[in-house]
C-alpha cells in the first residue's frame, strides 16, 4: 500500500463516509451546477449567477459534512430516515 493510500485510511478512519443520502445530494450538486452552468449561458443576471452558485457550494458542504462527520449514529439515523422515506434500500445507488 502506497504512503498517500496509507494516510488516506488513517485519515478517514472513525469518520461517516458515503451513503445513500450522501450519494442523491451528490447527484443533485451535480445537476445543480450543470443547471446553472447551461442556464448561466441564457440568463446573465449577476444576482442569478450568485445565489445558484452559492446554492451549489452549500451543498457541496454539506455533502463534505456529512463524509467527513464522526457522529456516524446520527448521520447514520439521517440515512435510515432518508432511505424510509423515499423507500429505498440501503445500497442502491
């Protein structure tokens, strides 16, 4: 196992990591920023730019948040919840 491999899993060792909440609020950052990077072409209103912007780098940390979190318990009920809601099961995407 390589030095950067090694550090990585020392680094994320005891931390939440990704799970199926974190996975859809991925999918929609990602659609987010693709949305506001086509519309962004069509409508050149600065205060569109910014608040979609935000919006995208919002997520984005509360996605990095949720990973990096210790408090597997509770990201882990938020996930159960998440999951029960939508009906999902727990490693479909």
């Amino acid at each position: 196992m390589g030095k950067i491999k090694s550090a990585i899993y020392r680094f994320m060792r005891g931390r939440y990591g990704a799970d199926t909440l974190g996975n859809c609020l991925m999918i929609l950052y990602v659609i987010l920023v693709v949305l506001t990077t086509v519309l962004g072409i069509f409508i050149e209103h600065p205060l569109f730019h910014l608040i979609s912007w935000i919006a995208a780098i919002a997520l984005f940390i509360v996605i990095m948040c949720r990973m990096m979190s210790r408090n597997i318990a509770k990201r882990r009920r938020e996930n159960e919840k998440f999951c029960g809601y939508f009906k999902l099961k727990k490693n479909k995407f």
